[in-house]
C-alpha cells in the first residue's frame, strides 16, 4: 500500500507538460486517475438467497446500500434491473421491473447507478416504458444532455408562482362550470366505462399547453394504443410524451410510470412550457403500491392498502403545481377510479384532499347518451373564482340553480305531480335545462369551443328559449 503511495505520488508529480501527448506515462496517469477514487472500478454485489413469485432476496448488500436503489443482475434473457424495497440485518428484498422467473439462487446482483431519465425536445411525439425506453416503432430516443445538474427539485410553496392564470380547455362543461387555472390539479371522479379517458383526452388538446404528458398506468395493452391514436389524436400526440405501463407490467414498472412521467413534464416546466400532465389513472397506481408495499412486508391499515401509498400519493402530486418565476407550470389532470357507489374507498377520499378540485362523471347520465357525463352540481374547482369573469360566474351560478331546481324535481314531474304555471322559475327550468343539456354535450372529434359562454347562449336562442346573459 505505501509503495502504491509513493509510486503514485511520484507520478503525480511529473511535470506533464514535459511529455509528449502519447507518452505511455500519460496515458498510465488517467487510469491512475479513474482508479483513485475508493472503490471505483468495483461494484458492490450479494448474492440471491431466496425467490418468490414478485421479490427475491440478495445476501450481502445490506450495509452498503439504501431504499430505492437500483441492482442489476443476468437473467436467461438478458440484463435486468429492479429496486431496493426492503433492507435487513442479513438481506435485501429486491422487487425487480420485468417479470424474473429466470432466477436463480446464488446467482450475483451487483448495484447500479440507478435509472437515471434524461427527456428531450426529440421526446415529444413518442411513447416510452417506465424506464425511459422507447416502445413506438420510431427508433431509438435522443438521449437528452445530462447538464450535471441535480435532478429537478420540486420549488418550495413560497417560491412558486401564485396559481391564477385561467386557461380554456375547449370543453364546454368545464370551462363553464369547473374553469380551471394553470398549475391547478384537478381529477375527474368515476367508475370504469364512464367517460374518464375520453374526457381526458378531450382536455389534452386544450390549446393552452405547450408540452403533454400523459401517464397511462394500469390500462390493458389495446386501451393505449387506441387512447393514443385514436383519442388523443395526430394533433395533440405531436406534443405529447406517452408514459406507458400496461395492467400486465409488473407493479414495479405500473409504481415507475407516474414518476417518470412527472419527470418528463418537470424537465420542460424548467423549460418555461406550460405543461398538462394526465395520469390515467391514479387509482391503478394505489394498486400498485399497495402491491409492492404488501410484498415488501408493510402491514395494511386501510382496505388493504399500506400507510405508504397515502404518503406517496401526496408526495407525487405535490410536484405539480406552478413554477418558480421565470419557469413554466404544471397543471395536473388526473383520473380516479370510484368503484360502484362507493364514496368510502380510502384511495379516492385521500386524493380528494390534496386535489384543487374534482370533476364527478355519472353513469346515470352516461345512461342517458349525455357526455361527458358530468354532473356540475357535485363537480368543484377551488380555483373557479380565479378563472370567472364575474359575469361568468353569476351566469354560473344561475345554470347550476336551475340545473338543481330541474334535478330535484325530476321525480315529481314523472309522477305527473307537478302542473306547469304554479312556479315561473320551476317552468323556466323544465323548459330550458333539456336545452343546456344539449349544448354541453361534446364528444372526441367535435370542434372545441373558444367562448363557452358565448356557445351556449347560441344554442339557447337558436331553440328561440333564450336566457338572457347580464350585462357586462
Ligand atoms: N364524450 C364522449 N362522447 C361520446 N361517447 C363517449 C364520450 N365519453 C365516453 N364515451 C363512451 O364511453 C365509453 C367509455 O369511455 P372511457 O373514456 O373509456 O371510460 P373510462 O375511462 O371511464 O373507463 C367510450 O368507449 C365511449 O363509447
Ligand atoms: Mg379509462
């Protein structure tokens, strides 16, 4: 050891620029170099003491490495990585991103850097895994310029820009009834085949974004391809980045995409775009946390889902929101499953709480041909003071009293209890609420609307029912 110090030092003291540049003394001093740091050049590794169907566990790494790190091991089928979700006195569960049913015991793991995502202007357009890789028939991705620069950091409340830029989305029911802001986080609340990823998909052509970003977690493999062709559309798709883990990835991968997807828009937040970022949907995330969390020994607490998932829910969203000056926006746009009429389900109730407004889709009204199938009675954006014009607002609140007025009686009126002249305003309602109705259907391919407001007191006069808009 001391003969490799003082060789060493002897080296270092060459006077380098007394040699030529291919002197073999030069060439000794890089390697010299690389190697000088502890450890470099080796990897740190253990070996696998047990498999299990989703986990395995690696002796050996117990004290050198942290939660969250990435091992990299030879499976049959080539290299695969997977994550530190555990860590014991004598082992280390490890819950790989691909399905490993080619390992083997005693086979070596090693650490890895990490999975280290890297977007770039050349992103937008394609789909890519959880782990960055592409999955379009488009080529290989640019690789972004890694800057040095740490990952992006999420800006603290006080250095973000205040949430109170309204934008138009084109769909007319939210941008009368819910308006919403940039940096808003919003999610639309429904059981499955109601109208949730068509409605999100509606809103991802809003003009008002620079830059998509859409996660699909969850979904069968033919949903994606027909979300992003035939929903999302050329248009929109062209600045969009897809972030895809189908129901068959393992739950490491479907836990992944959400990440990488915030990752992506959080690289072009910094770049000044007004980013949408659409998760669909956050309920199939919950799962597959609750799945690795089980796995990896954490007990349940509430219908089977670990305590984790209720902070890493929160810990993920909180990274949208605005900017820091200067820096652009992240307005989040999220989709959460209710199953039947379950309003109890811990996934839903805890996520209301850290959203800035929810839009409830019915299936009642999906039953009656009427999408998106919103209720704007039961729907909330707390940013809607912001984004409302007061007359807007005023004509709001009149569509949604009538709309109650019409909804509340609707039982009374089928009984034939109800005779038309008793109550002027009741008359109004069952005269004009069918009408509204109409006008705020809207589907997939449909023009979007520029002024909502504007449309709808169009299609009022043109039924020669009109209601009358204040004056401004
Ligand atoms: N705006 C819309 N216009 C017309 N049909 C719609 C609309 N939204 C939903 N649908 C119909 O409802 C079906 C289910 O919608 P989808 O968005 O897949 O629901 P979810 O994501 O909630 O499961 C669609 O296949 C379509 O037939
Ligand atoms: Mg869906």
């Amino acid at each position: 050891m001391e003969a490799t110090e003082a060789s060493s030092t002897a080296l270092a003291e060459t006077p380098a620029r007394s040699l030529a540049p291919d002197n073999p003394l030069l060439a000794l001093e890089r390697v010299y170099r690389t190697f000088r740091q502890p450890g470099a050049g080796m990897r740190r590794g253990g070996r696998v003491t047990q498999v299990s169907a989703t986990h395995f566990r690696v002796r050996g790494l117990s004290e050198s490495t942290r939660l969250g790190d990435v091992v990299e091991f030879r499976g049959e089928r080539g290299n695969r990585s997977g994550e530190i979700v555990q860590i014991g006195v004598d082992d280390v569960i490890v819950a790989p991103y691909e399905k490993c049913d080619d390992i083997v015991l005693n086979q070596p793991v090693h650490v890895d850097r990490g999975v280290v995502i890297v977007p770039d202007e050349g992103w937008r357009g394609r789909a890519v895994d959880a782990l960055g890789r592409p999955i379009d028939d488009h080529g290989p991705l640019p690789r972004g310029v890694r800057t040095g620069e740490a990952a992006p950091v999420t800006p603290s409340p006080l250095a973000r820009q205040r949430v109170e830029t309204a934008f138009r989305t084109g769909v007319r029911v939210i941008d009368i009834f819910t308006p919403l802001c940039y940096g808003q986080r919003i999610g639309i609340f429904a059981g499955s085949g109601v109208g949730k990823s068509t409605l999100l998909a509606m809103l991802a052509a809003a003009d008002a974004f620079d830059t998509v970003v859409v996660a699909l977690v969850g979904e069968r493999g033919r949903e994606v391809r027909e979300f992003l062709e035939d929903t999302i559309g050329e248009a929109t798709m062209a600045k969009t980045v897809a972030v895809v883990a189908t129901s068959d990835e393992s739950a490491m991968m479907r836990r992944r995409a959400p990440d990488t997807a915030m990752r992506v828009a959080e690289h072009f937040r910094d770049r000044g775009h007004r980013v949408l970022l659409v998760l669909d949907s956050i309920t199939r995330l919950a799962h597959a946390l609750r799945e690795v969390a089980i796995g990896s020994g954490e007990p349940p607490i509430a219908r089977g889902y670990p305590a984790s998932v209720f902070t890493d829910l929160p810990r993920l969203l909180e990274r949208a929101g605005p900017g820091t000056d200067g820096a652009g926006s992240i307005t989040a746009i999220i989709s959460v499953l209710v199953d039947g009429d379950d309003h109890n389900d811990p996934v839903a109730d805890s996520v209301r709480g850290i959203l800035d407004g929810h839009v409830v889709l019915e299936r009642a009204i999906a039953e009656q041909g009427r999408y998106p199938a919103v209720n704007p009675l039961a729907s909330v954006s707390r940013l809607a003071g912001k984004a409302w014009r007061d007359d807007e607002r005023a004509l709001a609140m009149r569509l949604k009293a009538m709309i109650s007025r019409f909804e509340d009686t609707r039982d009374i009126r089928l009984l034939g209890a109800y005779q038309a002249g008793t109550d002027p305003e009741l008359d109004q309602a069952v005269r004009q609420v069918p009408v509204i109705y109409e006008a705020l259907m809207q589907s997939p391919g449909d023009p979007v609307s520029h002024d909502p407001f504007a449309d709808l007191a169009r299609h009022l006069k043109s039924r020669e029912k009109p209601v009358e808009r204040p004056a401004e």
